[in-house]
C-alpha cells in the first residue's frame, strides 16, 4: 500500500512507515523488484521504489486503496 500511495519512495522513508528495518525492507523490495512487482530507480546514492505489476495495482483499488 505504501509503493501504491508513494511511488518513488525510498528504503527509509519506507521502512519508517512499516516500522520495519532497512535491511528487512531492501531484502523484501529485492524479491518483488525480481519478481516484476516493483522497479528501483537510482540517483545519486538514493534509491525509490515504485509499484509497476498492473494486477496488484488494480488489486489494491479494488480493496480501496488510493493513492496518496
């Protein structure tokens, strides 16, 4: 719901919401980023995460989520 409401956001800024580690986080947006559910884009020593897989988004509005 996060990658959804924010795309562009970044391991920290993410991690920070989920109340979960960075380390947690990068590892979790590595399986999704192999999986094609999610894209990395790098600038500078920063990097954002936003969802790319059509279904999981049409999925997520389908249960009401909107983005932020």
């Amino acid at each position: 719901m996060c990658l959804h409401r924010a795309p562009g956001i970044c391991v920290g800024d993410l991690a920070a919401a989920l109340g979960r580690s960075e380390n947690a986080v990068s590892q979790a947006l590595r399986v999704l980023r192999q999986q094609g559910w999610v894209s990395s884009t790098r600038v500078g020593r920063t990097v954002s995460y936003r969802l790319e897989d059509q279904t999981v988004h049409d999925l997520l509005h389908w249960i009401g989520a909107r983005h932020g």
